[in-house]
C-alpha cells in the first residue's frame, strides 16, 4: 500500500472516532504530525514539537493529507 494512501486511511479512521467520541463542549482536540529535523524520514528519537508554523525542509509531501482530512472533520 502506498503509504499516503495508509496515511489518509489511518487520519480518517481518527477523524471518525473523534467525531462520534469527543464532546467538544468539553474537549479541545489538536494534531500535531510533524517533526523537527528536517534531514530526518521519519519521526523516531524526536520528543519535542516543531515551533512555528513552517516545515524547516521546506514543502512536505504528506503535509496535504491532514489538510485534507482535517477538512471533513
């Protein structure tokens, strides 16, 4: 499987159980999916959250997918 594909099924799967579960009179939900070493492939020994709005390698391919998702959330 494509692993855009495995993603946008996995943040899907995510946005529906936040749908049906969360009582947003009650609770806040926020998605954080990036990391910040720019030279890094994948997200393994990070343990702090990328500051600022901005990915430092520039546009990331899988950037679009939450954007995505998000917005049928």
């Amino acid at each position: 499987m494509d692993r855009m594909v495995a993603y946008e099924t996995a943040l899907r799967t995510w946005a529906t159980w936040v749908d049906f579960s969360v009582d947003f009179n009650k609770t806040q939900v926020f998605f954080q999916g990036e990391w910040g070493d720019a030279k890094s492939e994948n997200c393994r020994g990070q343990t702090q959250p990328l500051l600022g709005s901005q990915y430092p390698g520039g546009s990331y391919p899988a950037e679009f997918v939450p954007k995505k998702v998000l917005r049928s959330v």
